[in-house]
C-alpha cells in the first residue's frame, strides 16, 4: 500500500475519531448554552448579490435564494454559464441581473457594486469567486499563477466588500459572506497559493465581524472542504483523492442554515474541520514530517478552473 493511501486511511480513521468525540461534546454544550443565548431574528432579504455564481456553490446559492419578490446580482467570467444561472433563478420568480466583470478590476467591479446596492439595497452579499491551481513548473508559470490567485481571491472579495459595507453600517443591516476553504486554516505544500489567499479571507472576515458587531451587520465566513465544483473535478481529473466529498445539494444546505443562525464561521464537512485545526495546532516539526512522509511535493499537471 502506498504511503498516500496509508495516509489517506488515517485522515478518515482520525476525522472520524474526532468528530465522534467533538460532536458529543458540542451536543451537550450546545443543549446548555442555547438555553441562555438569544434567538437570532432571520433577516428576510431582498437584495442579494453573489459573485462567482456561474458556477459550483455559487449558482447553488443563486438558484437556492432565489423566489418572488427577491432581486440578485449575479456575476461570474462564464458568460454562457451564468445566462443559464439566470434562467433558473428568474424561473423561480426572482428578479436578476448579471455582469461578467472581473473581480480584480478594482474600478469597474465596484462601481457595478455601488450602483448595484444604490438602486436596491444589499442586504445579503456573498464574496465567493475564487481560482485555485496548481504553481509547480517553470518560475515564470508559478509567478502568474500566484498573483492571479491573490487578485481573485483576495483583491476581489475587498472589491466585493468595501464598497458596500459602510453602507450596512449606516442603515444597520446587512450580512455579508465571504468563502474562504479548509485549507486556510493549516498549511497545504501543494497549493501553498491557493491556501494563502484563503487563510488573508479567513482573517479578514473574522476580525470584520467583530468591527461589525456593533452596528448590527452580520458577517460570516464559509469553510468548505471538499465540494462538487469545477476546481474539485478538475483535481479528480488528476487522480487527486479527497475524504469526505461532499455533494453541492448538501453544502448549500450547511451553508444557508449557517447564514440563518448567524454563525461565524460555516466550516464542514465536520471531520475534515477538525483535521484543519488538528494539523494547524501542530508544531511546525512534526508538521514537516508528516508532510515529508506522503511526499506532497510530488510533480503534478498544472490545472485551473475558474467559476
């Protein structure tokens, strides 16, 4: 047996320790404290916007959010994809409107944003485009691939967020959303890029909550692992094995109930969440030689796929 499927057997065999011990305990604790907290008032939204919904847990949410009386602001790079988004969310009674303007266009992007949320204010705003790859190959492959990574990833969820946030603050309401990824929270060898950009959102969105705490806007980061999406099948394409796949049907659901109780952070599946946090409670030597032993380093095609 390779050591990738040595390690792929201890990842389910430890995820599945851990949430059977985590989650017991979570139950009670739960069962306690929500005897004390307060029951969260759902927000009933009206305006929406999505990026990245052409796609994968976008269109997912798009379709999901999508009845009469609601309007959503859709965007995507697949101009033909998210026009068959569109279709479906209007066919629900939505009232839609999309855009392909990239999200790294500072300019362009947030001036859509502005005007979007001028004419029908925003009161739920989910910053989920994202790219991800392989940078292995020549230097000058990895360093394009890098810096597209950052300007999607993190430079267009602020040109998502700033030009709308201030504005929830003033009339106090408001959730906004950003997708991050378990792999931002422990290092990833393999997509150290991809887990970066992921790990900037996962910071930012946390420490934004607590800004936005006090003026009554809700913020929430989502963690999914591995989800049915074009990044996932192009990484099974490759051979790439993933524990605990889930399906978009089932994330969606995790996700809008997530967005419902106004959780911070929106991270399954609940094995696979665990294993974050156990690997980024590691120190870095024991880390680096659990890596060194599934070789992760190990030469694979660069593939992209942009929702």
């Amino acid at each position: 047996m390779a050591l990738n499927d040595h390690f792929d057997a201890l990842v389910l065999s430890l995820g599945l320790l851990l949430s059977a011990l985590v989650g017991l305990v979570s139950a009670l604790v739960g069962i306690v404290l929500s005897s004390f907290a307060p029951r969260t008032t759902l927000i009933n939204f009206s305006s929406i916007l999505i990026t990245g919904a052409s796609a994968g847990i976008g269109k997912a949410l798009a379709v999901a959010y999508a009845q009469d009386g609601r309007t959503l602001f859709l965007t995507g790079r697949n101009r033909e994809r998210l026009i068959e988004t569109q279709r479906e969310c209007e066919a629900k009674g939505a009232q839609v409107e999309i855009t392909t303007i990239d999200v790294s266009d500072e300019q362009a992007f947030s001036k859509w944003v502005e005007e979007a949320d001028k004419r029908k204010p925003i009161d739920l705003l989910i910053a989920n485009a994202g790219t991800s790859g392989s940078i292995l190959g020549t230097s000058r492959t990895a360093d394009l691939k890098i810096r597209e990574m950052f300007a999607i990833n993190v430079d267009g969820v602020l040109n998502t967020l700033l030009p709308v946030f201030t504005n929830m603050r003033d009339r106090r309401r408001g959730h906004i959303v950003v997708v991050s990824s378990l792999s931002g929270l422990f290092d990833v060898p393999t997509s150290v890029g991809y887990s970066a950009t992921k790990a900037a959102v996962f910071q930012f969105t946390t420490f934004l909550r607590e800004v936005m705490r006090p003026h009554n806007v809700r913020v929430s980061v989502v963690c999914p692992g591995y989800v049915d999406s074009n990044m996932t099948r192009a990484r099974r394409s490759l051979g790439s094995k993933m524990p605990f796949f889930m399906s978009t049907d089932a994330a969606i659901k995790i996700i809008t109930q997530g967005i419902d109780e106004n959780r911070g952070v929106i991270a399954f599946p609940l094995p696979m969440y665990l294993i974050a946090w156990f690997f980024r409670s590691l120190p870095p030597s024991v880390s680096d030689f659990i890596f060194k032993l599934i070789n992760p380093t190990k030469k694979l095609e660069s593939w992209n796929s942009l929702s």
